[in-house]
C-alpha cells in the first residue's frame, strides 16, 4: 500500500468514526500536528507507525481480527 492510499485510508476511517484529527491523536496519545502528519495535512508528512494504526483500530471498534474487552 503507498503512503498515498495509507493517508487517505487513515482520513476516511477517522470522518467515518466521527472523530477530529485533535480527537483521533488523543486515543493514540499523540499530538494534533503528528496526526495531521499521518493524514498527510502538512508538507512534512510521515506514515503512521503500524503499531499506532492498530491500536487506533482497537480504540475505534473497526479492528479486522480484534476487539478490545475491559477485564
């Protein structure tokens, strides 16, 4: 998958889980300007690290194979 098509999959997942960019960076505790980053919003774009797009996923309930329980 290009960095292209991962930004905008992490975009179209975000508008459909109804949360803002400052929103969606809390769940994986980064900062609004890293997300935006991630979605390619800025001219120092960067790809999210796997481990934060699953665990985005998770958060989320959007998670293919997965989902979080509270134990």
């Amino acid at each position: 998958m290009s960095g292209d098509s991962l930004q905008a999959q992490l975009k179209e997942m975000r508008v459909a889980t109804g949360l803002s960019a400052r929103e969606a960076a809390s769940l994986v505790d980064v900062s609004t300007v890293t997300w935006q980053r991630w979605e390619g919003q800025s001219s120092r774009a960067t790809t999210i690290p796997f481990a934060c797009w699953e665990l985005f996923l998770l958060k989320v309930g959007r998670h293919p194979t997965h989902i979080m329980t509270e134990q």
